[in-house]
C-alpha cells in the first residue's frame, strides 16, 4: 500500500473515532440517502460523485447495521449496438419496459447471469460474461424463454476503469436510525476499510451471479411531467455478505 494512501486511511479512522462519539445527529433529510449525506457533510467528502471517490481516493459506503442489502458498487450505461447516438437506456425501457402507475413506460428490475428473471409481463433478462470479446451482454428473452435480442452491452475496459478509479479503497460504514418527531437520527457505528482485489474478481463474481445489475428508470405519464425521462443509474450492485469476495479488508 502506498505511504500516501496509508495516510489518508489513517486520517479517515481518526475522524471517523470522533463521529462516532457523537452518538445520534440529525438527518440532512429523512430519505434513506440521509445517513450517507450526513456522514459526508460530517467528513466533508464530495457528496455524490459518481465518477471519484467520495474522499481522498476512498469511496464511503454507508449500510443500516440491522439489515443485510445490496451496496451499489458503480453505475454505467451500456451501450447499444445499432443505435449510438441516443441513449441506449431510453431506447431500452421504450422497447422492453412496462406500464406502471405514474408513469408511461417503467423498468426496474435486478438482472444477474445466473437465472432468467422476469421483468414486466413479456420479457425474461439474463447476464452473459463474453470475455473473447471483453464484453457483458444483456440477454433477452420471450415468454417462450427463446433469446431475442443481444445487442446492448457493457464494454470491459470502461467497467475496468470505473471499478478501479472508483473502488480501488472502500470504507463501508455501519449505521443505526431512529426517529426524534418524525425526524431522522443516525449513528455511526462501526467501520471497515477495503481493497479491490482485481477486475478478473469483478468479472468472475458476476458470472457466478454474485454481483448484479439493477435498473432504475422510465417515462412519466401525461402533460404534467411532459413525458419527462428519468434515470436514477444503472448499478452494479452486490449484497453485503458478498464483500469480502470482491475486496480484501484491510
């Protein structure tokens, strides 16, 4: 580990001892981004940087100490074959996305290369690693289950580059909230520092369906939003238990 970086993490567990003896402090807002927007106001890291680390070259992490849920590693859109000047997101939820309240077209979904899953009425999704072709594919398939479409895809070298750029440090931080009169409360309780173990790592835990994809994202309904499209990121994502896999803890 580079003396410099060695600095930084030392930096980062000193004021992260003087934040804990804080005990509860008030919420930014009462979302479940609170306690991560708290945490780095209190840190004065670079709230929502989704290019960088969040602080000093360590990406922060924030989880409720009493649930075991997924960690949004980094979001990227993927491209799509025979359209590259629009986004490939939009053309995606108006092709394959479904009708939700609110909105014309939706389509949220968690996709991995595992096992097909279902996303709406019409279409199963699937993952699949092409390392021939230093690429990730999304699968689609028909309610017969047959294949119908491969063209959009994720680019290895550029998941390599956010992965790497992003997540080469990771404090992931354990957080309690309670509510004061309906407003929001959070203590920091415990934290772990990381290293990213290597890209081939990244890659062999989505094949193994360990690390996902997840989809946020679609059309509003009617006048009052003008059909507005909203994106809230493409993430790849991986479940808590599973950290250990992708970093070593340091």
């Amino acid at each position: 580990m580079k003396q410099v970086m060695k600095q930084e993490l030392l930096d980062l567990i000193k004021k992260f001892e003087e934040i804990k003896k804080l005990g509860y402090i008030k919420s930014i807002n009462n979302y479940s981004s609170g306690g991560g927007l708290t945490l780095e106001k209190l840190l004065n890291a670079n709230a929502g940087n989704l290019c960088y680390p969040d602080l000093n070259g360590i990406e922060l992490k924030t989880i409720n100490k009493f649930w075991k849920k997924n960690i949004n590693l980094f979001c990227d859109t993927p491209f799509f074959q025979k359209n590259k000047y629009e986004s490939s997101v939009k053309i995606f939820v108006k092709k394959y996305g479904y009708h939700n309240k609110g909105y014309k077209k939706v389509f949220n979904g968690k996709i991995n290369a595992k096992s097909l899953t279902q996303v709406g009425l019409l279409y199963y999704f699937r993952l699949k690693v092409l390392r021939e072709k230093e690429i990730i594919i999304l699968q689609i398939f028909d309610l017969g289950k047959n294949l119908i479409n491969e063209e959009i895809y994720w680019d290895f070298k550029i998941l390599k580059h956010k992965l790497e750029i992003k997540l080469k440090y990771l404090a992931l931080i354990y957080l309690e909230k309670k509510y004061i009169k309906s407003v929001q409360y959070c203590k920091y309780t415990k934290m772990n520092l990381y290293i990213l173990k290597d890209f081939n790592t990244f890659i062999n835990l989505i094949e193994e369906g360990l690390i996902e994809v997840t989809f946020s994202t679609g059309y509003f309904k009617g006048d009052k939003h003008n059909e507005r499209f909203h994106d809230h990121g493409t993430k790849f994502t991986i479940n808590e238990k599973d950290i250990n896999k992708l970093f070593n803890k340091i």
